[in-house]
C-alpha cells in the first residue's frame, strides 16, 4: 500500500486568493453560512457547497465546533482525536471545486473512524494506553480508499480496549462513552464512540469494525444502520485485529444511503487481506437504494434468536411490529424459520484465541513499534480494569505460532469444519425456504444500565450466525424502547448477498422513518460557533 501524503499546498496565486475570498467573506454582514448539520446527508452537504451556499472549510469548522461544544460536556465522549489536517484537507477541497476540478464521490463527507483503522496522520490507539503514541505508516485500505473519495477523515472514535467487549465501550487510552439517547446507559462495544457520535451528528457517517457484534451492536443501541458484509468481500488490512478470521471492518450511519455511498467506497479486493476474494462486489451498491425494495421478497423469521426466555417483552414486541410493516411493504414473512442443528453446531465451534498471534503480526506492520508482545502491556499495567479479564484469557496463547499449527490447532476460517458445516446448513434452509433473507432483533434486550454493563448483558444476537458462518448482515432502526432507548432489525442474508440486504433495510427505512435524533444535542446558535 502506498503511504498516504498531506494535501499538498495550492500554488501561490491561489492561497492569496483563497485568503482574499476567506477575508472578505468574514467580513460580509451576511457572512455566516448556515447548515443544519443535525441529521444531514451526504446529498445535504454536497448540494449546499455545490450550490455556493457555504465551502467544504464552513462544513468542517461546524462539525468541529459540535464536537468541541457537546462531546466533554456533556459527558458522552466518543471523540479521542480530531483530524488537526482536516481544514487543510477540506481547503484543498474547496480550491478544486474553484478551479473546476473533479471531486471523489464522498467529497467534504467529515467521517468519525474507529481508533482501531489505521491513520497516518493520527494516532491509532486501538483503546490501548500502551499504543497512545504510535502512529501508523500508512492508511487503512478502507481509510485510504475514503480520502481518495474525497471524505475528511474529521476524528477518531473511542472504542472498547482491543475491542474486547461486545457490552460497553471502555478505554485505558480514553475513557468509557456513552449512549447518545441516555447518557446513563451504554452504547454497547466495541465501536460504541463511532456510533454515539455519529448519532449527535459528530459526523456524517462512520466507519466501525464487527467481531461478533460491533457494528451491528452499537447501530442498533443509536438508531443507524450498520453493515457487516461477507468474510472475504472487504479488506481488514490496516485495522488492529482482534480474531483475524471474524473481523470485519465497515460503516456506520444515521441513514441507508449513507452507509452505502461508504460502503461502494470501501468494498473491493485487496490483495493485502489473505482472506479476500476477487470479483465479489457489486459493480454500484447505490443501485440497490431501492424504496419499493420489499415487494415480492421472502424474509424468514429465526426463532432461535428470537425466542429467549430472557428477551424483553417490548423488544419482542417492536419485532413483531416490524414484521407488520414488512408485510405491509409487500414482503412475505415465513415464520418460523429453522436451520438445521443450529444450536448444536453453534455450541461446538470453539472460539480461536489468536488475538496475540494476530496483533504481533499487525505490530510488524508498523514501522516503531511500540512494543512486539501485546502481553507485555500485563507488566506496564495498562489495561482497562474492565477488559482485564478478557486480556488475561487471551493472554496464554502462542504469540509466534500461526494457530493453525497449535497443538490443538484452531483453524483458519475458511478451513474449519464446523463453521463450514454452519454455513452449508444456513443456505441450504434459505433454499430450502426460498427465502431472500432471515431477519430477528439485532438484540432482545434494550442498552444495559452504564454502571452495569455485566449484569445487564442479555440479548446480544450478534455473536453466533453471521460471524460464525461468515455472513453478511445489516441492521436498521425499528423503534424505541420505551419510547426512549432504539432497538434495531437485523437482516442476514447468502454470502455476498450485500446488494440485497440493503434493498431491504433502505426499503424498510424509507417506509417507516423510525430513525429520530437523540435530545440534548441540538443546533449550535450563531453565538456557540
């Protein structure tokens, strides 16, 4: 990969005039450009710098002055860094606007990133107090391929320590973030600050990356969709692993269309990724962006994450609901739905702990490591209180044996049995059913109390299917808990069935609108910018 460079200066002649137009636009008694940036697009953004109406440095300074006015403040922290290149970046956007240059596609997009993707030009902590100071070479295959959009990489997110934790969002480098709708309670984890501070408008849209539930998790618990696409469709080069054969990096937004234009971006082959496959993507995604996209489509309700004798009787009911809206969009519901030993296979794959095995290979990406051993951070003490646990379990594995070679090997998917066995089970009951897709609640329960996020840990579907049998899978606003706390519909579909899933939850969300904002992070007057 090539390392990436700043935005090169503009010549002379066009700084000055860059500096004249600045002046005496700051200077105009109509000289506050105004935009909405609570809930606003892609599209928003684009048709009003298009239009003269504001510049991309506007667009920015706004998004920055959010951050710096709500994020402290008010106690949700999910930002750990602005991007200090991001007014340069969006100057030299404004400046090929000027002289009629083409744009990237995400031009002036600001994206709020996971501190686990790679940046050359910020840090990349990976929640880690340990990695506070590394800065990486290069980009991320996915961060690269956004700036050569054009999008602002504006700030990282706070994450959960190595990404070890699906229920809450826990740093030793910045701290615990939490949930945007209810600060007293959790945004789920790992990319809990990706997804609070895309839902209070940090940003446009975000990029998350998914072990067994951290894109989905936190979309569900912040009213966005989130997309985890099928192992071997998109690159995880550049993003610090925590189980290399389950991760999956990719966006985060408050709408379909937006998480999609990111997603066209971003999904592609990258020799860099051993477990990548050529020829996968679609050629547009944004074809699939489909309003009427439910009509004639089979979805099969999956009654083995649905029916826990602990799921709460008004998620239930909300998916319920959701079923009627889906009928009523043209979709047929097959209910139940059933693959074949679900349970038993599920119960038989063990989970791999590579994760040392995984990060020493990404420390050997980088060009100073701060160190070789993640365990050595067990000696320093930086560790998080509330992932020590999880870093302990971890710990006595092998750090310089692949795990396919372990004593008791842990295979590398695709090779592994029984994953394999779970995934020729689920499509042949999609066959089987001729269903397009299977649906149930991303989580049954609603977002755990913040002080208690263990005890309150229930109803997290994310872990078993689409990880486990390397599916993809969306998530989209169904509702709110108690008219308060957002709950999330999640649809999985066949291997590289991407372009499907989307059709589905664009259509769903064009036909319901469940996606709100959350209170207490309103438009910032003139006199606060």
């Amino acid at each position: 990969m090539q390392k990436q460079h700043p935005v090169p200066f503009p010549a002379m002649k066009q700084v000055l005039l860059t500096c004249l137009f600045a002046l005496l636009h700051a200077c105009s008694p109509e000289a506050t450009p105004r935009l909405a940036l609570v809930e606003s697009t892609i599209s928003d953004i684009q048709q009003a710098i298009r239009a003269g109406e504001l510049t991309c440095q506007d667009v920015v300074r706004a998004y920055i002055a959010r951050i710096e006015h709500y994020d402290q403040s008010s106690g949700l922290n999910a930002i750990t860094e602005v991007n200090p290149n991001a007014l340069q970046y969006a100057a030299a956007i404004d400046d090929a606007l000027a002289n009629g240059q083409n744009v990237g596609e995400l031009f002036c997009a600001p994206i709020l990133v996971k501190d686990n993707f790679d940046t050359f030009d910020m840090v990349t902590t990976g929640g880690s107090l340990a990695l506070k100071d590394s800065i990486p070479p290069d980009d991320a295959f996915m961060i690269a391929r956004l700036r050569e959009a054009d999008a602002i990489v504006l700030a990282k997110t706070n994450m959960a320590e190595w990404a070890f934790s699906p229920r809450e969002t826990i740093s030793s480098s910045y701290g615990r973030t939490a949930n945007a709708y209810d600060l007293n309670h959790v945004p789920a984890g790992s990319s809990g600050g990706t997804a609070s501070g895309i839902a209070a408008s940090f940003g446009v849209a975000g990029m998350g990356s998914d072990t067994g539930n951290s894109i989905r998790g936190p979309s569900s618990h912040l009213a966005l969709f989130g997309i985890r696409s099928t192992l071997g469709l998109t690159s995880r080069d550049g993003v610090i692993p925590l189980v290399f054969d389950r991760d999956i990096a990719g966006p985060m937004a408050r709408t379909v269309e937006d998480a999609v234009r990111l997603f066209n971006v971003v999904a592609d082959y990258d020799p860099n990724d051993p477990l990548a496959e050529p020829g996968k993507r679609e050629a547009d995604y944004r074809d699939f962006l489909n309003a009427d996209g439910l009509q004639g489509k089979r979805i099969g309700v999956f009654r083995s994450l649905l029916d826990h004798v602990d799921a709460d009787p008004e998620i239930k009911q909300l998916f319920m609901a959701a079923l009627d809206e889906l009928r009523a969009a043209g979709a047929e519901i097959v209910d139940p739905f059933a693959i074949a030993d679900f349970e038993e296979i599920s119960d038989s794959i063990p989970f791999c702990g590579r994760f040392r095995y995984d990060v020493g290979q990404y420390f050997q990406t980088l060009e100073n490591p701060p160190l070789l051993d993640v365990n050595d951070v067990l000696e320093t003490g930086e560790i998080a209180e509330a992932t020590r646990g999880s870093f302990n379990f971890y710990a006595g594995f092998p750090l310089d044996v692949a795990p396919d070679n372990w004593e008791e090997p842990c295979p590398t998917w695709p090779n592994h049995p029984q994953r394999n066995q779970l995934l020729a089970n689920a499509i042949a009951a999609m066959d089987a059913a001729n269903v397009d897709a299977i649906t149930f609640p991303t989580w049954s329960n609603p977002p755990a109390h913040i002080d208690r996020a263990g005890e309150e840990y229930r109803g997290d579907n994310n872990q078993q299917l689409a990880p486990d049998a390397g599916l993809p899978a969306v998530t989209v606003p169904m509702g709110f808990w108690q008219d308060r706390l957002p709950a999330g519909l999640q649809f999985v579909g066949r291997p590289y069935s991407e372009g499907t899933l989307i059709e589905l939850a664009y259509a769903y969300e064009q036909r319901t609108h469940h996606r709100r904002p959350p209170p207490g992070f309103d438009e910032l007057g003139s006199e606060q910018e």
